[in-house]
C-alpha cells in the first residue's frame, strides 16, 4: 500500500510557512477509511498533521517540540460525522431540493440548505412554492432541462442564490477564475505594522488554554477549524447572524464553543468590544463584506492590536468570482472534482465521499491561527491569513489517481467516548492526533446555535 500524506503533509507545511526542521516530530500510523479515486484520506492525514504540528510549534516556546502522531483512520473519520447519536437523530443534512440535476447540456448543482437560497432557485426557475404546496424534486428536475448549464448557473448566482454548472477540471484550470486561483498561494499571509501582545501556551495536556477566538463562520470549513481549537483548551465563542440556523450541523460543530447571536450592523460596537479580547478572529465573509459592515482590516486591527486574523472563502481571494457565494458540493463541481473519471458529459456527478475541501480548508485555518500565534510570539506582530475551497480542491486535484484508492478494511475505530448533548446522549469520535501529553477533549457540550450570550467566560 502506497501513502502519500506525508508527500502531502510536506508540501503543505511548506505551503504555511513552517520550518522543514519540524517535519521530524510528526508521524503517521493506521489505516485510510476513505475511498476515492482522489487521495482523500491522506489529505485528511495531512492537514491534521499540519495543525498538530503548529500545535506542538505553538506549545513549545523554548524550541523542545512535543512528537505529533496522526491517526490515519481517525482522520479520515473527522472529514465526516465523528457524533453517533444514542435514541435520537438529527435533521437531514440537505434540503429536499438541494442536489445534482441534468440540464440541457450536462449537470448542474442546486445548493438550497439555506432558506433564502432555496426561494431563489425557485424563483428562477419559475416554480410557485408555498407551505401548502411545496416544491418537488420532479417539477425542479423537468424545469431544469431546458435550461442550458451556465446560463442556469448564471441566473441563480445574480439573483443571489448558490449553484454550479459541472466542468471537467481542463476546463476549470482555463476558466478565468481557474486561472485566478491558480496563481494564488495554499495560505496567503501578510503580517499587520501593529504590534501587540504575545499569547502563552497553557499545559501541556491543554496547550490552547487561555486562548480566545472569535469564530464569525458558518457551516463547515471555519466551524472544523475553530473546533480543533477548541478541543485543545481554547475559549471560542462562536457569532452567528440573529436570522441564520443550520440544525443539522450543530451537533457537530457547536461542541466546545458558546454559540451566541448578533447583528453586525447594529452590534458593531460590541463585536469590536469583544474583539479587543481575543486572541484569533476566524471569519468566512466574502471579500468586501466586512468593509461594508465598518469591520475592515483597519478597524479589526485597531480594536485589537496584534491580531490573528483568518479569512476563509469559497472560490479564493482574486478573479471574477471571487465574492461569489460557495460550498464545498458547489465547488467540487466548478473544478471539476466532481467529473466522472472518463470525462463524459451525460454521466452523473461523482463527487468525493465526504465535504473534503471544507475540512481541509479548515485544518488549514487551525494551523494559519497557530502559526500567526507563534509568530507573534517571536515578533509581536498581527498577521492576516487566507485560505479557500477551491485552493484547496486545485491542490487535491494535483494528486488525482486513475482509479479509487484502495479501501483497506475500516480499521476499530472504537473508543468513541459517551457524550451528553442539548439534544440527547450519543458517542463521539476520539481525536485523530496526540500531541505529546494533549489530546482532543472537549469541556463546553454541543448545543443549539444563539443558546449563549455574546460574552467571554
């Protein structure tokens, strides 16, 4: 059996800056739970790894780094649900009409969790949708034929809504935006002229206590980030918009944070008050949002000087779709991760097992934020990192196979450990990496976003 994720882990530490002298301390061990014909479960290694290792960077100041061990299996199993319910379920992950449907010309992707994404699809499509009739996916799917893939893409993205034509990857890398990514770094970092000052690390079995991140992020890609930390001691307090829910997800990314509810525009005041406290923000707006909401670089940076800033976005930080709206399912269509492996056009979608661009994306985010600490640390200075989907995907994409991985038999994952949440009991996952002496444990339980007060604790 062939590994690649230390190739992977290498390039990728590299990518984030981090000394070749370090690689060292980190190993691997087990077995992949992922199959695909890309090498999903040793990115998943690898990205876990890069933020182990900022870890242990981050937790030894004097230079002694504490040995990283990645389990294989493990970390494939935190690509996806790593909380297995006892006498309850969960909502679904996806809206009824949400999912892949053939147009005139090829597939599409219609991304519809959120509400108002769902009403504009709809709407372009000339369906009438009320609560006593609602939509079906049949009438979407008749609709949807007679529309030609990008076009149909076109409209719902300027009518503000999410979807993506399928393209082959060849088109992707000589599409405008593909080009534009292409030319981007994995992680983007500039370091800020304000200094501030430097955070500790706390224990050795909770490095990241003491640490405080403001999480502004939804849905996966920055809710995984600010979970890892969490589970290593930090205090993440997580704000979300006063109109946004994502129920299925909760029991999954809420675990470890305070989830609390404001309006930007109004609470602009009191977001730079809480601000002025912590140590990390990680936020996933769109280029230009936050210098609308009065919260731009200059602003953030002011209110707390030597910030870690992190920025996470969809279709990466130049080019014409830079501020468009993006999921993981969305991008993998637009790059082409998603193309069946001959190229046909008239075949369906293929995508990858689990919302692997999402959890790469945010392990990479974990390891910017940890990385930005040490580094003010030795400098006092703030940094300003970014990180995208599709970077990420373009990544993958160098390291594609011409046929699925080998699927070895899925190794005992067992030790999940029982776990009390809002909703009911359940057994979670073990962490997938030990750090020395820290290993992932979690001591704020899961709950329903807007369940706590904007407040540090």
């Amino acid at each position: 059996m062939t590994w690649i994720d230390r190739t992977l882990f290498e390039h990728l530490w590299s990518a984030v800056g981090g000394s070749a002298e370090l690689v060292e301390h980190v190993s691997f061990d087990g077995s992949r739970v992922l199959s695909s014909r890309y090498p999903v479960n040793d990115l998943a290694a690898a990205v876990v790894g890069c933020a182990g290792l900022a870890l242990a960077e981050f937790a030894a100041p004097s230079g002694r780094c504490p040995p990283v061990a990645v389990d294989r299996g493990l970390a494939g199993a935190w690509f996806g649900s790593t909380f297995r319910p006892r006498g309850w379920e969960p909502p679904p992950p996806w809206d009824l009409i949400a999912g892949d449907y053939r147009c005139a010309d090829g597939w599409i992707r219609l991304h519809t969790n959120d509400f108002r994404h769902r009403v504009v699809a709809l709407e372009v499509l000339g369906i009438a949708a009320t609560g006593a009739r609602p939509a079906d996916r049949g009438t979407v799917a008749t609709r949807v034929l007679d529309w030609a893939g990008e076009r149909l893409e076109s409209a719902v993205v300027d009518a503000g809504g999410c979807a993506a034509q399928l393209r082959t990857p060849e088109l992707w890398r000589n599409h405008h935006q593909g080009m534009a990514v292409a030319h981007e770094p994995i992680l983007a970092r500039v370091f800020t002229d304000i200094t501030g000052s430097p955070t500790d690390p706390g224990p050795a079995a909770r490095p990241l206590a003491g640490l405080k991140v403001l999480d502004l992020t939804r849905v996966l890609a920055g809710p995984a980030a600010t979970r890892w930390l969490a589970g290593f001691g930090a205090q993440v307090l997580r704000v979300d918009p006063v109109d946004r829910g994502e129920s299925s997800l909760e029991v999954e990314m809420t675990i470890g944070k305070h989830c609390a509810r404001m309006d930007l525009r109004r609470n602009r005041a009191d977001l730079l008050a809480l601000l002025a406290s912590a140590d990390v923000l990680i936020h996933g707006y769109r280029p230009g949002a936050m210098d609308r909401l009065g919260l731009g670089e200059r602003e953030l940076h002011a209110a707390r000087p030597g910030l870690v800033e992190v920025m996470l976005d969809a279709y990466g930080w130049s080019g014409p779709w830079r501020a468009r709206r993006g999921f993981d399912s969305l991008v993998q269509m637009s790059t082409g991760i998603a193309c069946p492996v001959d190229g046909d056009a008239d075949a369906a979608p293929t995508p990858l097992p689990v919302q692997a661009l999402d959890h790469a994306t945010g392990y990479l985010a974990a390891t910017a934020a940890l990385r930005g600490l040490s580094e003010r640390r030795r400098t006092g200075l703030g940094s300003v990192s970014r990180v995208s989907l599709a970077r990420t995907a373009m990544f993958l994409q160098d390291f594609k196979s011409d046929r699925d991985e080998d699927l070895i038999t899925a190794p005992d994952l067992g030790g999940a450990m029982a776990e009390e949440t809002f909703w009911g009991p359940g057994h979670r996952l073990p962490g997938p990496v030990t750090v020395g002496a820290a290993e992932m444990s979690f001591s704020v339980r899961a709950a329903p976003l807007g369940s706590a007060v904007p407040a540090w604790w």
